[in-house]
C-alpha cells in the first residue's frame, strides 16, 4: 500500500500499530485479518497518542500520566520510542520539566511536533538527539491535536479551552 501523504500513519502492509490507554499497551495487529500479533506494556502511565515517522520504522508514544485534561494528578514527561520491524520499545526520551505530552505529528526532516497541556507548549524534538530543540507557547490553553500542513509550512493546534492555534 502506498501513501498519497506521508504525514499519516500508514504503516503499508507490514503491520498496524495501535495505542491502547486504558490497558497501558503498545499493539500490534495483522493488517489483513486484524489479529493482534504482539503487545508489550509501557513502562509508566500512559499511553495516549500515536505518531509514526516518515519512513515508517519508529512510531512514537507520549505517556501524557495517570489522568485526564484538566485532572492529570501524576503528568508523565516521556516519549517513547518504538521500532515497528522489531515491534518493540528501543528508547525512551525525557521532556525534563515538560509534562503531559499529547498529540503529535512526524516531519520529514526527521523532527517531531509535541504538545503538551499542562505547560501549555508546542514542542519541537528531535528524536535522533533524544532532546528537546525548540518550545513554543500555545496561544490558547488546553493544547490537545495536531495537523501538519501536506507541505509541512504550517501545524495547527486544537487547544480545549480556546480556539485553534497555527505556527
């Protein structure tokens, strides 16, 4: 299968992944019969997106803490970083003082767009370094999604208490 944009997360016929945050589990399923083939558990709490990188071998995974928008009483700081060949966890970035990471977009250069709700922030990563390049206040609080612009030239941030965000 191939992918008219390669912002989304097609991962082709090798395989879906698929982020389970009530059970805390990283899945994997047959794209033809939908069975689940494999699962780990995330190390922390919790899961809560998913985003997969332009060439399709890493999907990231924020572990955004124990709540929910507006009652996240133990925020996590993470990404998680899995290899979706091997279908397991291979690294696990720290955001430091950035908390509750939620949605996410993949570029082409290989950089990837977090926010996060608690600091209200858009965050640019850079997965290769395992660092944070860049931190934007968001203009409306609750950053929550995503999209990226097919060219890449403009995001857009849907926040939960405000109105829509372009950088």
């Amino acid at each position: 299968m191939t992918s008219p944009y390669p912002g989304n997360n097609i991962t082709g016929t090798s395989g879906v992944v698929a982020v389970d945050k009530v059970g805390n589990h990283i899945r994997f399923y047959d794209p033809e019969t939908l069975q689940e083939t494999r699962s780990f558990a995330a190390p922390e709490p919790a899961v809560h997106e998913l985003a997969v990188s332009h060439d399709r071998r890493i999907a990231f995974v924020p572990l955004y803490g124990d709540g929910i928008y507006g009652n996240n009483g133990k925020p996590n700081n993470k990404l998680l970083i899995i290899d979706l060949e091997a279908q397991a966890l291979v690294d696990i970035v720290s955001l430091g003082e950035i908390t509750a990471p939620h949605g996410m977009v993949a570029t082409s250069d290989g950089k990837l767009w977090v926010v996060a709700d608690i600091p209200n922030k858009l965050l640019v990563v850079d997965p290769a370094r395992r660092s944070v390049e860049a931190a934007y206040d968001c203009p409306s609080k609750g950053p929550h999604q995503m999209a990226l612009l097919p060219d890449e030239s403009k995001v857009y941030v849907s926040c939960k208490e405000g109105d829509l965000a372009v950088f």
